[in-house]
C-alpha cells in the first residue's frame, strides 16, 4: 500500500496533487498563448521601426537634396559678387575649421559655413591668404543675416521695379522682321 501523506506534514513535503497538476495545464496553455501574442508584439515593432526607418530615410535623402541646392545658390551668389567673395577658415571652429564662404551685400559682410565636399563648386572663388587678417566676427549671427538679406533683397526688388516703371510703360516686344538684325 501506498502511503497517505499526512495532512500535518508541510506543503512543500506533499506530493503534488489534482490541482496542482491542472494548474500547471493551465499555465502552460497561457504560456504558449502569451509567447504567440509576444511574437505579434515583435512583428509589430519591427514593422514600426522599419517604417520609422523608411521615413528617416526619405528625410535624409531631402536633406541632402536641399543642402546641395544651398551648395549651387551659394556659388552662384559667389558668381554675381566676384569682387568680394571670398573663401576662409572658420578660426572659431578650430585648426580644421569649416571653410567659410564671405562676400559683401549691402555694405555687409556676409558669410556661410561650407562642407569640404561643396568646395569643388567654389573653385571660381579664390581663398583668403593666410597672411591676411580675418575680418572681426566672420559669421555674424544667422537671425541678423537673415534680417539683413531680407531688407536688402527688398531694397533691390523695390530698385528693380522703380527702374523699369509699370508694366503699361515698357515698350512692347515686337516680333522679329525678316530684315532686323
């Protein structure tokens, strides 16, 4: 005969019973539920972050569009001021410093920080001697930049209308005749 074990022997002695061995059917069904809704929860964020990654992607792709279209406007004001562009070191930025794009607009100077890949597009703009003195405060502050280009592309664009009058006042185009040069 088997033993009965006695009902004031501890718990932790006992063997398991009817209950404890359903218990553990049950856990184990949760567990196996849980482990499936957790794989889900995986796919989940993977997808999330794939689509996260997709969007910081296509962010880094404008950024570099719109940084290289900076790059070309640049040179091409560089272009239209040849007389006072001018390519520098960024002294604040260390020995390797930035080279710095500086030209004179309104009586200003004005200056932009460049990557050394977007140099190649200002080889028309010579580079300060390194005897030369920089000027003081190379890059003023963007806001007061930005404020003095705003004004003075204002200025030119009120210059440019007063200069060629109202439409009703320019002479009209007239086509070509076979004997005009």
């Amino acid at each position: 005969m088997t033993e009965e074990p006695r009902s004031d022997a501890p718990r932790a002695h006992r063997p398991p019973g009817r209950t404890a061995a359903a218990l553990r059917r049950v856990l184990r069904r949760r567990d196996r539920a849980s482990g499936h809704r957790l794989a889900r929860d995986l796919d989940d964020c993977r997808q999330e972050r794939e689509r996260w990654q997709r969007h910081a992607d296509s962010y880094a792709r404008e950024l570099t569009r719109v940084r290289l279209e900076r790059a070309h406007l640049l040179a091409w004001l560089a272009a239209l001021h040849p007389s006072s562009a001018v390519l520098a070191r960024d002294t604040d930025a260390g020995p390797d410093g930035f080279p710095l794009l500086c030209l004179r607009a309104g009586e200003r100077r004005l200056s932009w920080r460049l990557a050394p890949t977007e140099l190649p597009l200002f080889a028309h703009v010579p580079f300060a001697g390194t005897g030369s003195a920089p000027p003081p405060r190379l890059h003023p502050a963007e806001t007061d930049q930005a404020a003095h280009i705003r004004r003075h592309t204002q200025l030119l664009a009120t210059e440019g209308a007063l200069c060629t009058g109202p439409p009703e006042w320019r002479p009209s185009a007239r086509p070509l005749q076979s004997g005009d040069r």
